[in-house]
C-alpha cells in the first residue's frame, strides 16, 4: 500500500513504533493522549483485549506492535473509520493480532469478541453533547463529544466484555474525573491505579490515566505525576522529561 491509493483527504504519516498510519486530513489525529493510553495499558501477551472507539485504530496498532495482546477486538461506530482501521491493520500487517469491527459500543455483547476478554481500553469522548464549540467535521464531533454514547455507556460496555478480574483503561479529562468514576463504581469497575499527566511542572494536569478492575476491592493508588516537558525550552521545542522520554522509548510506564 502506498500513497497512490489513499483518499483525496487523507495522508499516511510515520508515527510511534515505526507504523505507517492513515490519517484523515479533517478529522482528529493522532497525538499525545493515545500513545499515552498505549504505553499505560500492561503487557498480557496471551490475552484477548478490546478497544471502544479506535478512530484510526491507532492505539490497537501500539498494543500490537509491542506485543501486549495476543488479539484486539477494535470497535469503531464510524463507517469511514472502521474502513480506515481495516486499511491501517493491513498496511502495517498485524492482520493476525487485530479485528476490526463496526459497531456501536451501546449495543455490544461478549458474543461480539467471542467471550469475555482480559482487558478493554478506550479514549473516548470526553466532552458533553451540548458543551464546547461545535467542529465544522462531523467526524470530530463524534469524536470529542458524547453523541453517541456518554461515558456511562463505555463503562457499560467494559463491564459487559470483560472477565471478572479484567482491566479497563482509560484516558480522561482531570475535570471530569468525577463523572468517570461515577460510571466505573456504578458498573462494578473499581478504579485501581490513576497517574495525572503534566505539560510541565507549572501546568495543571491536561490528562489523567486510570485503570480499573472488574469486580475489584475499593482501593486506588495514585502514581506520581507525569510531566512531558522540561521548563524554560522553547515553546516549539521543549525538551521531554527523563520519565516522559522513558515511556517513549519503551512504551511503557514500568519498564
């Protein structure tokens, strides 16, 4: 596959882990809070994940780069982007570790990823239907906004997939932690393990990374916080943390 046979808007660019990806020129791409989600997500390499929402399939093409699944199940309710992640599975030849589908996360069952599954991850729309400013790109409003489905029903569907004892990951915004760990508890999802992520050490968090258990004891432990960038750089240029340069390096926040 090469760039003769993409569409008119779009564009194959060379991100993390050396794939190739297919990117929409007008809708959301790819950047700092999937690969983050990627890296978060621990390694299970015999299991079976999902992912609700891939978009590009972006973050299922990290996992399976390094390994983390034996297979992920990558759900996407946008006819053009599940077209897109089948095209990107194939183009960066994971095939065999990756299936895509298109549905809508409201309505799937573990009949959908033939069994219930080890592990689900999701970054999903983290603003309200009715809030913000509206994007010219319907594909962006999908994708930023709760119009096709809120996060209660993402962690209804974690609860749904996964195995007792499975792990749900995901990447949210700090001012509404509140809601997500709502809809965690109220679908039996105890929120386990939480890192705040920082532009830098003067910024208030950006981000936040949780991963929660199914059927899990009440117990949350916050790692220290993750600060990308190093002060007094160029704004256009500032250089990674020693930690932030580590997840880069490794795709993961423990090795």
């Amino acid at each position: 596959m090469d760039n003769s046979i993409i569409f008119e808007d779009e564009r194959i660019d060379e991100v993390n882990e050396k794939l190739r990806l297919i990117q929409k020129k007008d809708g959301l791409t790819f950047g700092t809070d999937a690969f983050l989600l990627a890296a978060y997500i621990k390694k299970q390499r015999y299991a079976t994940a999902a992912e609700l929402g891939c978009g590009t399939g972006i973050i299922s093409l990290l996992c399976a780069a390094r390994e983390k699944f034996a297979t992920v199940h990558a759900f996407e309710i946008q006819e053009d982007f599940a077209r897109l992640t089948e095209r990107n599975i194939a183009l960066n030849g994971l095939g065999d570790k990756i299936i895509p589908h298109c549905a809508d996360i409201r309505s799937l069952s573990s009949e959908d990823t033939d069994g219930e599954v080890d592990a689900v991850f999701s970054n999903p729309p983290y603003m309200l239907a009715n809030s913000g400013k509206p994007n010219m790109s319907e594909a962006k409003n999908i994708a930023r906004h709760e119009t096709c489905g809120g996060i209660s029903d993402f962690c209804a569907c974690a609860r749904r997939l996964l195995k007792h004892g499975g792990r749900f990951y995901c990447v949210w915004r700090p001012d509404r932690l509140t809601a997500l760990f709502s809809a965690m508890t109220e679908n039996r999802l105890e929120p386990k393990e939480m890192v705040f992520v920082h532009a830098d050490i003067n910024t208030p968090p950006s981000m936040v990374l949780v991963c929660a258990k199914k059927g899990g004891a009440p117990s949350l432990s916050v790692a220290p916080p993750l600060i990308l960038h190093e002060v007094g750089q160029s704004s256009s240029g500032r250089a990674l943390t020693d930690a932030a340069q580590r997840i880069y390096d490794t795709m993961s926040f423990t090795e």
